[in-house]
C-alpha cells in the first residue's frame, strides 16, 4: 500500500517522552512498534 497523508492507519500511541528540545513517541501500527522523533 503507498502511504500519504490522506490514508488511515489503526494506531495506538504506546509512549510519549518529552525532553527539553524533542519528543520520543511510540506509536504501534498493526502489531510493529514506530518511533518517532518530534522537535518541539
């Protein structure tokens, strides 16, 4: 499946850590687990 910003996933967030300059979210995404990095 191509991905975009219009598709719809089933996601669950599993954990967010907030440090002072980013963010570290968890995401499960159909059983795998994404990590993201955000700069706040």
């Amino acid at each position: 499946m191509r991905i975009s910003a219009r598709n719809q996933i089933k996601r669950t967030v599993r954990d967010v850590k907030r440090g002072a300059t980013t963010s570290h979210v968890t995401v499960d995404v159909g059983g795998s687990n994404v990590d993201h990095e955000c700069v706040r």
